[in-house]
C-alpha cells in the first residue's frame, strides 16, 4: 500500500462524486460501483456509507479489503483497513472509527 499524492487526494476532495466498488466474494471481480460520501482527513480518504455498517458495499469492502474506486477523473485500485481508522480520547466526538467510515488505502 502506498500514501496517496497530495494532488490526487486534492482531487478527490474536490469531487463529490466516489464510487467505491469492492471486490466480489471471489476476490477477482469488482463490484457494481456505489456512491458514496468520503472525506480527506490529516493526508488519508475515508469512506462512510449512508445506510451504515449493514450496507452490502461496507460489509464488502470489509471482507474483501480491496476493490477500485472512482473519483475527480481518475479510476484506482485500493484496498480498505479498518485498523488504520483513527480515533479520539473523547468517545463523544465523532471520528472515522466511531461511525463506521473505512479507510481506503491507494494500492
């Protein structure tokens, strides 16, 4: 996994149109696109489903950890890591850990 360049994550930002598609449960083939919203937060995307964890694409991208993305013009291969979500000392303040959002790592 690689950092991703500050002029693509600019990009990204911009848009506000991401598609994540995870792979399917084969591994191999990706998933119909989903839009969805996300957010550059400290020089890292996160992803957050709209209907929360129990959406199909949230559940996948969770499972498989890698898929494609589509945004700002481009088309990238990622891969996701919950473990790398960050967090907060105060458990009240919301943060990419607490609502579920997925890291989406440039591969």
């Amino acid at each position: 996994m690689t950092d991703w360049p500050q002029k693509e994550l600019a990009r990204i930002a911009a848009s506000d149109d991401l598609h994540v598609a995870p792979l399917r449960d084969d591994g191999v083939m990706v998933g119909t696109p989903t839009w969805i919203w996300s957010v550059v937060l400290d020089g890292a995307l996160y992803a957050r489903a709209y209907n929360g964890r129990d959406s199909r694409w949230h559940k996948a991208a969770l499972r498989q950890k890698a898929g494609r993305i589509t945004a700002g013009g481009m088309t990238r291969e990622v891969a996701s890591s919950p473990s790398r979500a960050p967090s907060t000392t105060r458990s009240t303040r919301p943060t990419a850990r607490n609502t579920g959002a997925v890291p989406i790592l440039r591969r």
